[in-house]
C-alpha cells in the first residue's frame, strides 16, 4: 500500500503547529491515521495532521500559520509517537516536502498562479 504523506518524529507529545492559515474542516477520529486534523487552505490545497493524541481545534475554525492544532501522538495504526502529514491538491495526495522548498514553491506555485493573473 502506498504510504501517502511524510512522518515527522519528534519529542513525544510535540505541539503540532499548522502549515498555513486555513479553516478546519475535520477534527477527529479517522481509522487508521488515528486524531487527525485537516485543514483547508483555499485554492483546492489541504494539509492533514494524524495520529495526535490531542486536538485543539475543531471545524470550522480559522487558524493561522503556526497556531497549536494539538499534540503528537500514536493513536490510529501508528507505531510510535510522531505526527503523519499530507499535503494534497482536491483530493490527489502530492509529496509535502516539496512545499517547505521556498524556491519549489516560487517556480511551481507564485510565478504559475502570477502567470495566470495576469492572462486574465
């Protein structure tokens, strides 16, 4: 099975922080990723936060870059403390880590969405 997403270890109950500001569409128990977070960032991204053995947020919230979501944790089908995150555009799973390159985001994101803005 694919493994979608990245894990991040950590100390044991790290405070899990969001990757932009965003609205919390789910704050729950999902099977096997456990508590889980997701949050949604406009533009059909979204950022998922499993595992967490604390939640803070519920939907409908508004957060903010780098607000508390919860705690790190291993609940669901987790073999250790540590957090599960995804990224994802709609509902197509793409590999986080490129998006904590700001030189990935400028040629792949900010000069395609400006491109765009101005053909308009």
């Amino acid at each position: 099975q694919t493994h979608y997403g990245i894990d991040i270890a950590g100390l044991a109950k790290m405070p899990i922080k969001a990757a932009n500001d965003g609205v919390v569409i789910f704050a729950e128990y999902l099977g096997i990723y456990g508590n889980c977070v997701l949050i949604d960032h406009g533009g059909h991204v979204y950022t998922m936060y499993a595992h967490l053995s604390q939640m803070d947020v519920s939907p409908g919230q508004t957060v903010s870059k780098g607000q508390d979501l919860g705690r790190s944790g291993n609940t669901g089908m987790a073999g250790g403390d540590h957090l599960h995150y995804a990224t994802y555009i709609s509902d197509i799973p793409v590999e986080p880590s490129e998006w904590f390159d700001p030189a990935w985001l400028q040629t792949r994101i900010d000069d395609i969405y400006k491109d765009f803005k101005s053909a308009e």
